[in-house]
C-alpha cells in the first residue's frame, strides 16, 4: 500500500537475508514480500524494487536464487547490496547477474577486511562482467556495527556518503575509464530506481550535477537546476551547516 499510495516510496528495503540479525525469513516470505513490491510497483508505475541487505553468513545468495527457480517474479525486482563485504559473496554476485540480477556495492570506510567498492569495479570491469548490472552506494547514515566474536555489539560507527566520491577518486588513481565506471553511480541507479529524469544529462532531466576536477574534487554542483557548490565554495549549506 505504501508504494501505491505514497510517492516517495519506490520499493521495499532492505530485507535482511544470511545475516545473524536478520528476521531470519523463509522462501515463502521472501516470495510474499517481492510480489507485494512487484505488483505495487506495477499499479502505480514505480520501480517496484526489493533491496536485499546481504550478510556475511554463508547461505549468500541461496534465498535468491531459490525465489528465481521457485516463482516467476522477474528477476529486477532483487536488487542485493553489500555483496563486498566479504570477498566470497562478491565472487558469487557475478553469477548471480547471469540471471538478470542487478547488485550493488558498497562504499565501506576502509577496514582492510571488506573489498571496497573501487577494487571491486576494477576488477568486475576487467573480467568483462555486464557494467550495467552494477551499481554503487554510500549506506550514509546508515549504521556500521562491529560485533565480536559471539554476536555481542562492541562498537558502532554511521556511514558517511561522502565515500561514494572518494570510491570515484580511487578509481581516477587507478587510471580506470570514466566513462566506464560512472553509470555505476548515476544512470545504472536511476534504472533501476525507474528514475529515469535522474542520473543523465539529459532535455527534461532533473539537472542534478556535479562538475569534477581532473583528481575527482568537487568544484560545481546543482540541485534540480540551482548552483550549490561554486569552485568548491558551499553556495547553499543544509540547515544544519554553518553559513559562510
């Protein structure tokens, strides 16, 4: 009802899946969850997404791949992010897109335990895989748990979207095309968010954006068509920001 009635809303996330502290679902209620999404997405005309928050337990993909072999739920509808955070799970994302899945990276701080999300794009561009399947996102805001050994939390830290740009940067280092990787976060996100007057330069579109110095720094941005960031000054903070 929420995708139906309620515009901002696109789709259902994230349903935690092989994570200890997850809800735990069986197929059944997987499958429910996705064709209530899948439908309501087709009422009202929206993306109709399910995001699948992938842990680091050692099911992976298995509930995804039984739903794809189980129901005819078009395989768009998943779309499982944080498949980085463990070498493993990455590996077995890349078979997973031969099913039509697009997945999602995540822009993890650097903790020397996940692949980070400028390794991992190199790399899927390397061996060829579909660039058009992948996409990329911060978790900003979001939190970052550390638990020990058995499950107990010891320390929380906030995601931080400002590691989406500093993936671009490391990418730039590695010499890698930007015009090979950058749909990964623009117009990749914008189709499968169904979005399509967002991520593109195009006549109509939203004119959300961001001019780059050759290193990735920012140097001008616009918000829906208005100057906010002019040769790296904050022309615009947010309501929180300190003015200038």
């Amino acid at each position: 009802d929420d995708v139906v009635f309620i515009d901002p809303i696109l789709g259902v996330g994230e349903l935690a899946l092989s994570d200890h502290r997850s809800s735990q679902p069986t197929l059944d209620e997987v499958l429910r969850v996705a064709s209530d999404v899948y439908v309501a997405g087709m009422i009202s005309g929206k993306a109709g997404v399910l995001h699948c928050h992938m842990g680091s337990g050692e099911r992976g993909f298995e509930l995804i791949e039984r739903a794809l072999d189980t129901a005819e739920i078009p395989a768009r509808v998943y779309h499982p992010t944080h498949i980085n955070r463990e070498r493993w799970l990455f590996d077995a994302a890349k078979k997973l897109v031969d099913r039509g899945v697009t997945v999602d990276l995540t822009a993890f701080p650097e903790d020397g335990e996940t692949l980070m999300a400028a390794e991992a794009i190199a790399q899927w561009r390397a061996e060829g895989l579909p660039m058009d399947r992948l996409t990329c996102s911060s978790d900003g805001a979001g939190c970052l748990p550390t638990f020990d050994e058995d499950g107990r939390l010891i320390q929380m830290d906030i995601g931080d979207p400002i590691t989406l740009l500093e993936a671009i940067q490391e990418l730039l280092k590695r010499s890698e095309p930007l015009e090979d990787f950058l749909p990964v976060f623009t117009s990749n996100v914008a189709r499968v968010l169904a979005l399509p007057q967002k991520g593109r330069v195009v006549v109509g579109g939203d004119a959300d954006l961001v001019a780059l110095s050759p290193e990735g720094d920012v140097r001008h941005l616009w918000a829906g068509g208005k100057l906010m960031v002019h040769d790296g000054v904050v022309l615009t903070p947010g309501p929180f920001e300190p003015k200038n």
